[in-house]
C-alpha cells in the first residue's frame, strides 16, 4: 500500500508542480529574480525602449516637433535613400571592407590559436598570449595615432627606415589600395589576440587521451590538428561565425574615422560613416535612421541565415 501511494504520488508531482503556477516559484525564489531584476531593467531600458526610435525612419522627423509631432512620410525616407548614390557607395564599401576582414581577422585567431597550442612551455605561452592581446584594449584614436606615426608617408617611422636602406617611400595611408591593405593588417593586429583566447579556451577541453591515442597510431602534428583539434573545435568556430556573419552590414566607426583622410575616400563611406553625416553632421535624422534600420535588418537575415545552414550540416547553432 505504501509503495501504491508513494508511486500515485510522484507519478501526480509534475501535475502538482503546473499548478502551483509563477507566484510559488517567486516566493521561492525571490532572491534568484532579485538579481535578474538589474540586468533585465539594463536590457529594457537601454536595448528595447529606444527602439520606440525607429520611427523616425518614416516621418520627416523635426526635432521641434519631437517623434510623433513630426509627419508622416512612409517609405519615401527609404526610396530616396535608395536612390543616393553615396548609400549604394556606402553598401559596396561595407560589404567589401567587411568581407575582406571576416576572411583574415576570422581566419587568423585560430591559426594563432593552433599554433600556440603546440607550444609545451607555459611561460612562454603566458608571455605570448598578454603581448598579443594587449592591442585590443587600445581605443582606436589611439591605434590610428600609433598608425600614422610608423606608416605616414612623410615622417613615418617605417618609411624612414626604407629610405635609409635605399628603397622608396610607400604611402600606407595616402593611397587607396595600400590604405585597404594598412586597414586589414591592423585589424588583424588588434584583434586576433583576443579572439585566440576563446579558441584557446576551447582547446583546453580537449580530453589528451585522444592526442595519446593519435602519438600511438603513428599521427604527427598536423594530423592530430586536422583530426583532434579542428573537428573538437569546431562548433567553437561555427558559434562565432554565426555571430560575426550578422556584422557584415554593420563595421567600425571608430576604426574607419582614425584612419582616414582627405587623400584616400574610395573605400571609406561605409554605412557607419552615412550614419554619423547624415545624423549628426547634417541633422538629417530620418535618413540616418532608415540607414541603419536597414543594415539592421540585413544583420539580422544573416544571422538567421546562417543559424538554419549551421544547424542543416549537423550544427548546434546559436538559435
């Protein structure tokens, strides 16, 4: 009889856990929602209410007006943003300078990653890891001053030493194509160290057995990394790449504004850069608005898009 009652009663417990409802699990826990209760006021207030903003993007927005004083314009902010030929210059810009860094500044904290992970001594290791990723907590004012003390083609640093040793001066940053190629090699400077941290940190739970196995079958170095330590890895890369993917529409202000100048414009309106000119310069708040709703919205395709192909070839996913 005993043991009748005790199996009706667990076999009724989840029935009895539905019914006691949100107010039982508070009362409960109450200090567990205390401490969600800061964050949660933090997302709402600084991520979801501004977001009453947006519409903005179609009305002709006057700031005397303030939002809903202001007339409606519909889509006609979009068709004539559409219709700018700096917005389609801005978009091409992005979508490349975006692109070209995905492929190195992606690719190069994982080589980086890889190879300090075949490194025995710690130390060293230790060493390595601080010096390379000091460069991300330098603001980009600074990392653009440092930039145009070594490569300017006047009294830069770099181009000091080339003359000296007979060459000609090249100009990093007073020309288009070289400015492109400056602007993906720093940004791989600032950020590959930081990003080799969580590839690290993935590595580290790696279980060695495996390693030992593959020493025993006869497998050298880069065999254990294409079949240990990628594939371990790997939903690592495919997480990051989900999140990285939903940034081609986005860039760096900051990043674009400390290196450019007035001899090399080709590649630097991208959509942040509209958005400050258009917002701030100007005052053409509608405009810059539906700018970026747009690459918002872009951003957001993206990472939907990616998440469903991850999760087709056998991935988690992020979603």
């Amino acid at each position: 009889m005993l043991k009748a009652a005790s199996a009706s009663q667990t076999n009724h417990s989840p029935l009895l856990r539905r019914k006691q409802g949100f107010g039982y699990y508070l009362q409960r826990d109450w200090q567990l929602y205390l401490l969600v209760m800061l964050p949660l006021a933090f997302v709402i207030v600084f991520k979801y209410l501004p977001m009453t903003g947006l519409v903005i993007a179609f009305k002709d927005y006057k700031i005397a007006r303030g939002f809903w004083g202001s007339e409606w314009a519909g889509l006609q902010v979009f068709q004539d943003l559409f219709a700018k030929p700096d917005f389609i210059r801005a978009v091409r810009n992005t979508l490349l300078l975006n692109v070209l860094d995905l492929c190195f500044s992606f690719t190069m904290p994982i080589v980086l990653a890889l190879l300090l992970n075949e490194i025995k001594s710690v130390r060293f290791k230790r060493i390595n890891q601080t010096v390379l990723y000091l460069p991300h907590f330098l603001s980009w004012v600074i990392i653009g001053a440092i930039a145009y003390q070594l490569l300017s083609e006047g009294g830069g640093v770099v181009n000091n030493l080339i003359e000296l040793m007979g060459g000609t001066r090249i100009p990093f940053l007073q020309q288009d194509t070289n400015w492109l190629i400056s602007y993906l090699v720093i940004g791989v400077w600032q950020s590959m160290g930081w990003g080799t941290i969580i590839y690290l940190a993935a590595m580290s739970g790696i279980n060695p057995e495996m390693y030992e196995a593959a020493t025993v079958d006869g497998a050298g170095r880069w065999k254990k990394v294409w079949n240990i330590t990628l594939p371990s890895i790997r939903a690592t890369i495919v997480t990051l790449l989900i999140m990285a993917l939903g940034k081609v529409m986005d860039g760096s202000f900051e990043r674009i504004y400390a290196l450019q100048n007035k001899a090399t414009t080709e590649y630097t309106t991208t959509i942040p850069v509209l958005v400050y000119r258009w917002g701030i310069e100007s005052g053409n708040f509608s405009r810059a608005t539906a700018i970026g709703l747009f690459q918002s919205v872009i951003g957001i395709i993206l990472v939907i898009s990616a998440d469903r192909v991850a999760k087709k070839l056998g991935e988690d996913g992020i979603l």
